[in-house]
C-alpha cells in the first residue's frame, strides 16, 4: 500500500495535464510547485532525516539557478590584479550539471563549517550564509547584474552533440522534465533512506550518542547528507532559472525557505512522500487563495496552517493520516518488506 | 594475560570539580570486570573517557596497545571497544530490527566500499541480505526475535537494555563497556542477562561494567575495582571487596537507604554527557 | 580623521539599539532555550505603537514609549503563554517553526493592517544636530542611545537585583533546578519572552522616529540580532551589550571604508568567522557540549 | 487596501452597469502593488483608474469599454515577468502598461519578445530599455541620459564645480550617475565620489559621512521617495549642507516636505511634471482636470506626481487602440508609433531608439528643477 501511493499519485500527475487541458496559468502554478518540491525533498534530507534544521537551504537553490544560469548565458568579469573570467555560453544541460555539482561543493562547504556546532548555532549559520550570498548577488552586479536580474536565459535543452538539441520552450515540456527530475530525486532519496547511510543518518537524528557508540561518524555522515541535499538543490535551482528565464537575487529571500520548511514540517518530515505532499499543498494554496485574498493574508494563513499543524499533527500530514488509517508511515516500509527476508 | 584496557592515572575536572582523580586499572583481555562505587563515584565518568565522549583533564586510556587520546567515539568503537548507555540504550523511533541495522554499520562499512555511491546505484543487494541475516541472529542471541518488529523506544525498559547491548555487539567488539546493564530487569531477567554476559565473554569478548546490584557483580565478575569520589579505593576478585573495610566505610557513610534511593532514582539522574 | 570620528560617533549611536535588540534575543535564548523569530516582528510593532500613539493619536513623544515598551511586555506575555507554553518540552526546533509561523502571522498582520507604505513618526528634537568641531550628531539620535543605555542599565538591573532576577538566573543555570527550589519557572519564562520582546519593541520604538516605519523593517533587524548574539555567545546579555557595539562598528567602518553595498552583509560575515574561530561566541566561557 | 481583486472587482462592476462588459478591451497593469515600491504602484494604478473611467465615460474605444486587469508584481523582477505572462496567456490583453521600477520592466522585455505582445512604459528610466532592441517597448517617462540632457543647461546657472553622487545599487541608481555623470564631464564639471545604497537601507549615515568630507559643491541622488526622506533627515543630523539636486522622476515632492519637514528645505528635484503649477503644464485644462479628479477620488494630492504617468500611460494605449483599429497586439504595436497627442507632461510621440530595424519607442516629456523652500514647492528662477 505505501509503495501504491507514490506510484498512484506519480500517475495523477502524469496524466494531470491531459485533464487540465493545456490552461498555462495552471501548468505554471504546477511547475513552480514541482520545482520548490524538489527544494523541499532536498531539504528533507537535512531536516527530516539527519534532525539538523537548516534555514539558508534557499542558498543552494540559488546558487545552482545563478551557476546555470552563468553557464548558459556566459559572462565577462574583471576579477582584480589584473585578472578577467571570461566564458563562453555553453548549453543549459551542462549548467544543469555544473549547478548540481557548485552547489554540491558550497553544500560540502557548509557542512565543514557548520556540523561543528548544532541546534540554534547551526539554524543561524546556515541563515547568515543564504544572506551572504544574497548580498553577493545582489552587490557582484558585474558578474549577476545585481538587482537588475539576468534575464533571457536560454530554455532548457536536450540531446547529444551530433544528433541535434530540443529545446524545452512550452511549459508542458518543462512540466514533464520537472517531473522527471522529481521522480528521479525521489528515487535517489529513497534509495539513500533505505541503505546502510540512510539508517546511520536516522541513527544520529535519534540518538547521537549512541550513533556514535556503534561506529558512525557523525561529521561525516552529515556533511555527505548536506552535499547530496545541496547537490538536489541546486539541480531544482537550475530548472528554476531555465523555467522562468529570469533571475535575480530575490531568489535567496528567507520567505522561500521558509516555504520550503513549511512543505516539509507539514507533508511530515522524515518521510518520503512528507514534502512531496507537503509541496504540492503548499505549493498550490497560493493559486487557489489569489483569487480570494491579498498575498499578504494569504501569508498569515501559511504562518497559522504552519502553527496549527505542528499542535494538531507535530509529525505531519502523510504520517499522521498514516496513523489514523492504521497504517505505518512510509519510512517504516522496508521493515515490512524486510522481514520476510530475514532467516528465522 | 595481557591488558586489553589501560586506564592510566586518568583524572577529569569540571570547572572546579573533581570528578575523577587519577584513575589507574588495567583490564585483562577475556575478563569480566565490574566497576562499582556509590552514586556519584565517577564510574559513568570513567565510561565516558575510555570511549572518547569525554576529554580527560590528565592521563590517558589505551586500548590494545593504542593511545585513546583525542580519537573521537566512532574511532574508537572501530577499534573494537563498544559501550551502552545508562538511560538512553535505543534509537527510539526505530523498530527493534532497526535498530540492530544500525547498529551494524561498521559491518555494512566493510561489506561495501563505496556506501553512499552504492545505495544511490541501488548496488548493495547482496550485502543488505547478508546484514538482515546477521542482525536477526544478533536478536536471536539476545533473545529479542520476538520483538523485532516493535518499535523500540515502546519496549519495556529491560528489554530496551537487551537493545542496547545488542547494538554494542553488532560493532563485533573485542571489549564490552556495559553501563548498569540490569536495572530496570526484575530478578529472572537478570538471571538470564548473567548468562547472556557469560556467553559474551566465552566469545572472546572482554566485559567492563558498572552495576549497582550487588549480587549480580559477586556473581558475575572475575574482579571489581572500588571507586568512591573519584578515586580508585579498592580492587580484586569478588571475595575479597566484599570484606574489604575500605568498601564497606564508602557505601555505609553514603547510608543504604540514600544508596537504594539513588538506585531507584538514577532514571531521572543526570549524567554528565547526555544532560 | 574627522570623518573617521563621525563613523566612530555614528557607530556608537547606532550600537546602542543594536545591544538593545540583542539583549532581548539572548534573554530568551538563555533561559527558555528558544530561537525567538519574533523577535523582528515585534521589533516592528513597537514601532509602530509608536507611531499610532505620535502620529495617530497625537500622543506625547515621551509618553509613546513606554506605551510602545507596554505593547511589545504584553504581546511577548500573549505569545509565551498562547504559542510557547503549550510545547514546552519539544525540541528546539519546534519551537523554532512555532516562532517562525508566529513571525508571519505577525509581519503580514502588520503589512495588512498598515499597507506597504512607510510611515514617519515626527520627533519633538530639533532638526539642527549637535555640532562639536567638524562632528554632528543628531538631538534625536543621542536621545535614542541614552534611551537604550538607559533600558540597559535597566535590564541590568532587573537581572541582579530583584527577585525575579534572582529566579530568572536559576532558571537559566537549571530549570529543572530551579523548579525544585520553589521558583515557578512558568511564570519566570513568560516574564523572560515579555521582557525580551519588550526590549524589542523599545527598539524598534526608539528607531522609528530615526528612521520610517514600514512592515518590512524587522526582517533585517532580526538577521542583526541573531548576528550580535551569536557575536557575544548565545545566552550571554553582556556579550550580547558589547557584541551590539561591534557590529555597529563593523557595519560603519565597513560601508564607509570598503564597500556600502556590503553593508548589512558585515554582520554574517562576523558570525561566519566567529563560528570557526570560537563557536561559542568571543565573550563565552568554555561550555561543556555532547 | 491594495488588492487587485478589489479594484477589478470595483471596475467590472461598474463596467456591468453600462452593460459593456462583455465586449471590454483589456488592458494588463503589471504595477508593484506589495513590496518597497508599492506606494508608487499603487499611485499609477489609481491614475491609470482614472483614465480608464474617463474612456469609457466618454463611450470608450472602437465603441467598447476598456478594463483593466491589474496585477501586482510585487516589486520583485521574477514576479514581474510571470505576471507579465499571466496578462498575456490566461487574460489575454493585447496591451499592457507596466511595470515601474526599471529592473522590473527589463524582465517583462523577453515575454514581449515571447508572445509579440507591446508595453507601454511609463516610469522606468534605465537606459537599456530602450536601447536593448525590443520593438514591442514603448516609453513616455524619460530615460536618465534624456534627463541629464534637458538639465544641462541648467548646470551652469547652478555654477556647479564638483558632484558627487549617492545613487541606489540599481540600473536605476547606477545608469543615472552614469548618464549625469557624463553629461557633467562634457560640461567641464569634475565628477568625484559615486556612492551606492540598497533599495530597503535605512542607514545611510556611513554614506554621507563619507560624502560630508568631501570637497563637491552638489550631491546629485537617485532613489526611492522612502529612502529620500530618509537621506534628508540624516543629511540634517549630520550637518551636511551642500546643494542636493534628485533626480529620475519620483521623488513625491510633497511627500518629502511631509515626512522630513524641515530637513527637505533647499533640495532640488528633477521632475517630469508639475501639478504645483498646473499653468505651466503643456495642457493646463488637463492638467487641471486630472488633479481634481484625483482629489475627488479622496487620494491624497502627493500622489500625482507619480500617478499621473498612469493617467498618461493609459491614455496613450487607448489612442494606440483607436488608431489600431482592432485590439489585436500586432495591429497595436503598428499603432503606437502614430500616437500623437499633449499629455500631463508634454507631448507623446514615439521617436525610434535603439539598433536598426527593431527599434523601441521613446517619447520626450518635459523635465522640469524645482526646490523645496519653506515647506512649499516652487520653480526656481534662473
């Protein structure tokens, strides 16, 4: 049953753009959502698996959307003593990449810096670093154009050099690459969750001490989680910036962390499907409320459903209706596929 | 035979504090020790420096020839010295299953050399199926398979003790650090908790513990070393402590019935780690 | 050199509301163990009871204060007892996201309530500054640091010699402690937000008239908060008083000699390279951790 | 209240009371409404209300109703670009005006590009918007190079010897020190300190230390009304007492003498319009017509200084539309560059600018000095 409900609602999405014929306002809605789940699966990783809570996870978003963005766009920039960068613009898969691999290294970065202190110092370092690089890009206007933006960034292309690029220009075909690198995320999650590193994440999250009684290193287990969050990240960035075409250093604001925690801490951290209906919630209040509020009350009912939650249902949506339907969360699920494994 | 362990003249201060003052003891490899003292003596203390959690303010542990000093708990549990804990022996929110899972991480570390690269290629089939089998026979030994599927932190906390040790012994030691390892266990546990230790030690492994009841260190141990404030006041086989005066002043002058309090009480006891 | 001095006096003047916001933070940080994400919100508020009562009801500037320093006791009372009571006993990341939702709701209420426009409080100081030599400083501005030396001293005070002090300093040695000697450590925790969150509010009060009032304007206080307190150790008022001092130096020294636009970026900086020089903060004792 | 929902809500309601509604032309208003510059977004979307009403009181264009769909971009460059989107995908308006601030219209450009949808814009000042080859751009406010040209005469009446600047950190702020400060060097006026701050800063006090020991005779500044009121104040608190001359077209004089009172007497503003003076405007009766609507409405008489380029803006559409002759985007885009008529500030005729063969549509408004004295706005006389 809990393995049913991924692939269920992987096919609602699936089909979800044949039902809504191809209404762009919806499938922009949709996209956007897709991207910040992505941001939230990667944020779950951190928060929900290894228990460090970490508020600059925008830092990595952004940074993957700018390196893709940069890639693609090229750029010319005096760096002091005389010395220039200067690059040609390559294609958006190989920013793709390159995002995924810069904000996989800030992310290993942090991590060093950071897992030598927890709790409050950690929450603070990790915000205290968003913020640096929001004013990095919002001051470098050299290499960022700063507030002004970057703007006509190419569309997403796919293919092999020799047999011809396809750009990715309509929003459906962005809709299915989101998805597709939701999927893939998802997958990759999972997998990590259910081996050796996955239980030695969840085994520091419980109960450090012990963790580190059976042999786990604490430093490093977390610092490869915050490069493989990181790393996720940065990839939702760049879909981000090859989407919208546009970015500019608004894309680093704490609101959209925030969002990002709220999809996580709602939807059930410490699950997989947790921030994916977190995300898909929460991602798609904003389109039904707009109609019928001003963005800033729709704010104030984020910050109460955020409040209201945490007293009604502190685990979350996905383990608590798990709860009520008398079924296990689905972080327990290997269990239940394991024992049949196990020699009696 | 040859020391497994050696704590040399090991003292801790917080702040002003002496919590132990120049602690010296060898334990001998295929031994059970018990280290025992009224509440307050420094034994959790002493556990915490042998297995890194704690930087002592002098001296230094070796283990098997090799210094402890400045090796972080993970380190030094992979050099094959493991412990439980006092009050928190599980990893609560995971099935007892689980919990051995994790607690052979070492063994999963040497089944496959790159984990993280593996579990996202999804390439560790074979060497999971290996650690299922070897974390159900670890609970069949400590007598927990029928407990398997519980979530642990819901246990009784006996049996969250049994937890606990399995865990140690998932790291496949070559000492034991048993941290009051009975409490909590009415009397039949116990008596098949001396036999599971017993059992232990015909492995190959040697055991280091710290017990408040009493009977059960006479019966289990090969000798026992006294702290009282911190300090080393006694040590040798069972007999011999049972009569020694030095003793006996220690845990009269706390009184015995502070003693039983302090017992029944050292559930909601701070220690110095976990506080 | 004169305009070396006018830095330094600006940043004297600016550092006494920064140790005030700070102060606020790391009170409730140090004795009840929470992240305070409100702690700009009501930064905001206070200022703008301020501007209500100035303003709006044409009110006594020197009057508006402390009904703006009442505000900030009262609502902190309100969110301790609605929002913090109630998880007491979780983990310091609930509470967190409890304070962060309490955030929203508290800077959106305010953009709904006011609108976007900023808003000026008018000063009853005159307009011509203090002029010594080639250094000028405002009437208002020395106003604002006598103020917040004043609430300071005040908070000094409470802290070291009343009884509720006494109890509040137990409690941060060790609630658990400090509840079986008799102290009533609900009450303390609530009289801790209050006290803290009415610091705030004084600064934001006390910063209003320098400055417009806009719903946005915590945002950027409590990032300099969580900075100054990290600077002076988390829990530590005094560290927090002098860390308030220093950021306001790095941040005038910063824009006036490097690069304005990195500005607000001095304060993150510091707490980055405080963290990996002495994670506990330059004025923290040595503290046991595991 | 600044809800978009409320104002369309507000328009088609009285729009259903003619009985027009089903044939209206919409006309997208991508304005930041929430944010820092929401008061001057919500300014131009009141002033743009007010020629919307006026159309169509007068029967409208092409015999039907104009309707506004005004969207909030929220002062933030991204939003800007999917409103813009929004307007044109789901709402599908032909035309649209937008979108204030000039880092919020450079990233509407590309959708116009996109969807060959035209923009008038009517506040932006970036140099860029009109020199970047985007044919579907048309401006009425002017860029700061065609401020800087219109003031230049004045610069030697000042007997201007050294400037310095405080510009924000944006194309605004910067393309403005960089148009003045060329503008300056050509006229033999050397150029010294070139000072940056952010949009939300409220403590400029290192800046202007800064600038206080500098030995220029005017500080040239380019900001936000919010943040202008603020430098004054702190200018005062410092003593700093030099000739300050704003530029860039929305300063809100009146705002300024209400919030920093005295702190505001002498400084000088470069404005595109003068309701202070509405005989000195290009078209007094209109001009006059305007503010009294405006007033009538209950907004506060700050605000035309901004909301009049909402006013002309949609007025500009409008007579694009008429000489369309359809409301289709193609046919409009054809039409803007015979629009020609006097508005609030001089008249709008759309020159080409930019390369060759994509050219965007710039009109020359009126740039006009005024000073604050005694808590009054008057033109200086020279």
């Amino acid at each position: 049953m809990t393995r049913l409900l991924p692939l269920a609602l992987l096919a609602g999405l699936v089909a979800l753009p044949l039902a809504l014929g191809a209404n762009p306002y919806l499938l922009n809605a949709l996209i956007v959502t897709g991207i910040l789940t992505i941001g939230a699966m990667s944020l779950n990783l951190l928060l929900g698996f290894t228990g460090q809570l970490s508020l600059g996870h925008i830092a990595f978003f952004g940074i993957g959307a700018y390196v893709s963005a940069l890639t693609s766009l090229g750029f010319d920039v005096e760096l002091g003593f005389g010395l220039r960068a200067v690059h040609e613009p390559w294609p958006p898969v190989v920013g793709f990449l390159l995002a995924t691999v810069a904000a996989g290294a800030c992310g290993y970065l942090i991590g060093r810096l950071s897992f030598r202190v927890r709790g409050a110092y950690f929450v603070i370092v990790t915000i205290s670093f968003a913020e640096v690089v929001r004013l990095v890009a919002l001051n470098w206007v050299e290499l960022t154009q700063g507030p002004l933006a970057l703007t006509n960034i190419p569309a997403f292309t796919l293919g092999l050099p020799g047999l011809g690029f396809w750009t990715l220009k309509s929003k459906l075909q962005n809709y299915y690459l989101v998805l597709a690198v939701g999927t893939l995320c998802y997958l990759l999650i999972a997998r990590l969750v259910h081996s050796r590193f996955g239980r030695a994440m969840r085994g520091l999250k419980e109960n450090e001490s012990l963790a580190l009684s059976v042999g786990i290193n604490a430093t490093r287990t977390l610092t490869v989680a915050a490069v493989i969050s990181a790393a996720m990240a940065g990839a939702a960035g760049s879909l981000y910036a090859h989407y919208l075409r546009i970015i500019d250093p608004d894309v680093f604001l704490f609101a959209t962390t925030v969002t990002m925690v709220i999809m996580v801490v709602a939807g059930g951290k410490g699950t997989l499907m947790g921030p994916v209906v977190g995300g898909l919630i929460f991602g798609l209040l904003p389109v039904a409320l707009r109609p019928v509020m001003a963005p800033e009350a729709q704010w104030i009912v984020y910050g109460l459903v955020l409040i209201v939650i945490l007293f009604v249902l502190p685990r979350g949506i996905v383990p608590g209706m798990a709860a009520r339907l008398g079924r296990r969360p689905a972080r327990s699920a290997p269990v239940l596929e394991a024992s049949p494994a196990v020699p009696q | 035979m040859s020391a497994i362990l050696s704590v040399d003249h090991v003292g801790v201060r917080f702040g002003g504090l002496v919590a132990i003052a120049d602690l010296h003891f060898d334990v001998r490899e295929g031994e059970i020790v018990s280290l025992i003292g009224p509440n307050g003596a420094g034994k959790t203390t002493a556990f915490n420096v042998m297995t890194g959690f704690l930087k002592p303010s002098q001296g230094e542990v070796r283990f098997r020839g090799t210094s402890l000093k400045g090796l972080a708990p993970h380190a030094i549990t992979r050099l094959g010295l493991a412990r439980t804990f006092q009050r928190t022996s599980v990893f609560p929110d995971d099935t007892v299953f689980d919990n051995v899972m994790i607690g052979l991480h070492q063994v999963g570390g040497r089944l496959g050399r790159a984990p993280v690269l593996d579990a996202l290629l999804g390439r560790a089939g074979a060497g999971e199926r290996q650690l299922r089998a070897r974390a159900a026979a670890l609970l069949d030994w400590v007598g927990l398979s029928g407990r398997m599927h519980e979530k642990a932190g819901a246990l009784a906390y006996g049996e969250q003790r049994l937890v606990g040790v399995a865990l140690a012994l998932a790291t496949e030691p070559a000492m034991l650090l048993l941290d009051e390892p009975v409490s909590g266990m009415n009397a039949s546990e116990t008596r098949v908790f001396v036999r599971l230790i017993r059992q232990v030690r015909e492995r190959g492994i040697t055991i280091l513990l710290v017990e408040h009841d009493m009977p059960m260190v006479m019966e289990v141990s090969d000798r026992i070393v006294v702290l009282n404030y911190g300090r080393l006041i006694a040590e040798g086989p069972p007999d011999r402590i049972r009569n020694d005066p030095a003793v006996i002043e220690a845990y009269l002058g706390q009184g015995s019935s502070a003693r039983q309090a302090a017992k029944s009480a050292h559930g909601s006891a701070r220690e110095p780690v976990h506080a | 050199m004169d305009e070396l001095i006018q830095h330094l006096v600006n940043a004297l003047i600016l550092g006494g509301t920064y140790a005030l916001l700070g102060i606020g933070l790391t009170l409730i940080f140090g004795i009840m163990n929470v992240v305070n994400f409100t702690h700009g919100a009501l930064y905001t508020v206070g200022a703008y009871v301020m501007y209500l009562t100035v303003a709006a009801l044409g009110l006594n500037f020197f009057l508006a204060l402390p009904v703006a320093i009442l505000g900030g006791l009262v609502l902190g009372a309100v969110i301790e007892v609605a929002l913090l009571r109630p998880f007491r006993g979780s983990d310091i990341d609930t509470t967190m996201l409890v304070m962060i939702g309490a955030g929203i709701i508290l800077q959106s209420g305010t953009l709904w309530t006011f609108g976007g426009v900023a808003k000026a409080i008018p000063s009853p100081f005159p307009e011509a500054p203090l002029q010594i030599g080639m250094v000028s400083v405002s009437w208002l501005r020395l106003f604002v640091l006598g103020a917040a030396l004043a609430l300071i001293a005040l908070t000094y005070a409470l802290i070291n010699r009343t009884k509720l002090g006494l109890a509040m300093r137990a409690a941060f040695q060790d609630s658990d402690t400090a509840a079986l000697m008799g102290v009533d450590v609900r009450r303390i925790y609530t009289a801790t937000f209050a006290l803290g969150s009415s610091l705030a509010a004084a600064a934001g009060a006390l910063l209003g008239p320098v400055y417009v009032v806009f719903p946005q304007m915590g945002g950027l206080a409590e990032l300099k908060a969580f900075a100054i307190v990290i600077l002076g150790g988390l829990g530590n008022v005094t560290g927090a008083a002098i860390g308030g001092f220093i950021l306001a130096l790095a941040e005038e020294l910063g824009a006036g000699y490097v690069s304005s636009g990195y500005r607000d970026a001095m304060g993150f900086l510091i707490i980055i390279a405080v963290l990996l020089c002495r994670p506990t903060g330059l004025f923290a004792k040595a503290e046991r951790i595991g | 209240m600044t809800g978009r929902f409320t104002l369309t809500t507000a328009i088609l309601l009285a729009l259903a009371a003619t009985g027009a509604r089903a044939e209206a032309i919409r006309i997208g208003v991508n304005e930041p409404l929430t944010g820092p510059f929401a008061a001057s977004g919500t300014y131009v979307v009141n002033g743009a209300k007010i020629a919307a009403e006026e159309i169509n009181a007068k029967g409208g264009v092409l015999g039907r109703q104009i309707e506004l769909v005004i969207e909030d971009n929220k002062s933030n460059p991204t939003e800007a670009a999917a409103v813009a989107e929004k307007l044109i995908t789901s709402d599908k308006t032909p035309v649209m005006m937008g979108a204030w601030g000039s880092s919020l219209t450079l990233a509407v450009m590309p959708k116009l590009m996109d969807y060959e949808v035209p923009m008038l814009v009517e506040t932006s000042s970036s140099g860029k918007i009109t020199t970047s080859g985007n044919p579907f751009v048309f401006r009425i406010s002017p860029p700061s190079s065609l401020e800087a040209a219109t003031f230049a005469p004045t610069v030697d009446k000042l007997g201007m010897k050294k400037v310095d600047f405080l510009v924000l950190n944006n194309d605004f702020g910067r393309g403005a020190a960089t148009d003045f400060g060329k503008m300056l060097k050509d006229k033999g006026v050397t150029v010294g300190l070139v000072e940056t701050m952010d949009q939300g800063a409220q403590d400029m006090s290192a800046q202007l230390s800064k600038l206080k020991a500098s030995d220029a005779d005017t500080i040239m500044i380019t900001s936000s009304v919010d943040q202008l009121v603020l430098l004054f104040k702190q200018m005062a608190a410092l003593g700093l007492k030099k000739r300050v001359i704003t530029t860039g077209g929305s300063q809100n004089p009146d705002q300024i003498i209400a919030q920093a009172g005295a702190a505001a007497d002498g400084t000088m503003h470069l404005t595109t319009f003068l309701p202070w003076v509405p005989e000195k405007t290009p078209d007094p009766k209109a001009t006059e017509a305007f503010i009294a609507a405006w007033k009538q409405r209950g907004f506060a008489f700050a605000g035309v200084t901004e909301s009049f380029r909402g006013y002309d803006g949609i007025r500009a559409i409008a007579h694009a539309i008429e000489k369309a002759g359809s409301a289709e985007p193609a046919a409009i885009t054809k039409a803007f560059w015979s629009v020609d008529f006097t508005g609030l500030n001089g008249p709008i005729r759309f020159a080409k600018a930019g390369p060759a063969g994509k050219e965007s549509g710039q009109s020359k408004p009126d740039v006009y000095l005024i000073e604050i004295k005694d808590g009054k706005v008057i033109v200086p006389t020279m």
